[in-house]
C-alpha cells in the first residue's frame, strides 16, 4: 500500500468513526476494520462509478453521482 493523506470534515470523521465501531461490535474476530479500510472502500467504489463523475466542484461531483449536496459544508 501507498501512503496518501486526505483532508475530513469534521462530520466525515466523526461518522466514520462510528460506522467503524458499529462494524467492529458487530463482527467475530478475523481482520479489523479501521477508518482506513472503509477509505479504501469508499475509493473503490468512487472509482468503480467513475464513468459517471462531472463537474468542477466538489458538490457538482456529488451531484453527478446523486449523492446531492445536502451534506457539503464547506
């Protein structure tokens, strides 16, 4: 793996966190899941749709990939 650093929100972090202990709580034993792994998802999955993305900004981007931009605070 390649080191890479990315820039949170505030919000993004904290419900990562929590998305990331509700996984751990639920799960018996094997590999842990960290905030890192779900990154890492979450990339595949942009990646994965990645014929769909438009725009020149970050909530043009959501939007192209119907996420909205209901939860951008920037």
């Amino acid at each position: 793996m390649v080191r890479k650093e990315t820039r949170l929100r505030e919000d993004q972090l904290e419900q990562l966190t929590a998305v990331t202990r509700k996984l751990n709580r639920r799960k018996r034993g094997g590999e842990r899941i960290t905030e890192n792994t779900l990154i890492r998802v979450a990339v595949d999955l942009l990646l994965s749709q990645s014929e769909q993305l438009s725009g020149a900004t970050e909530a043009q981007l959501r939007e192209s990939l119907s996420f909205g931009s209901d939860r951008v605070t920037e």
